[in-house]
C-alpha cells in the first residue's frame, strides 16, 4: 500500500511540474520574446531583402501567433 502512494505522490508530482513549468516558461517569453523587429529586419538584410514594416509586422504576427 504504501508503494502506491509514493506512485500516486510521483505522478501527481510530475502533472504539476508539468503545468508549473509550462506556465513559468509562457510568462517569461511573453516578457522577454527570442526574436524582434530590430533581430527580423537584419536576418531579411544579410539575405539581401530590404523589408517593408509591412512584412516586418506579418513576421512579428505570425511569430506571435505560435507563442
């Protein structure tokens, strides 16, 4: 009995890291995104693209959208 309730403990454990971690890493990345309009405007440069805020706004959208 007492083997199932260290199993039962590990698992409920494990579901609550789960959705305390997710949540952590959500409201960090909202705080600090991994990529800008400065960091999209200079990778459209060294591809030889001079970028419109039109497409630079379409970019930030559509990352914004997968966050």
């Amino acid at each position: 009995m007492d083997i199932l309730y260290i199993l039962i403990g590990l698992v409920i454990g494990a579901v609550l890291g789960f959705f305390l971690a997710r949540f952590y890493m959500k409201k960090y990345l909202k705080k600090n995104p991994p990529i800008n309009e400065q960091m999209i405007k200079a990778m459209m440069m060294q591809m030889g693209r001079t970028p419109s805020q039109k497409q630079v706004n379409q970019m930030m959208k559509s990352m914004n959208k997968y966050m």
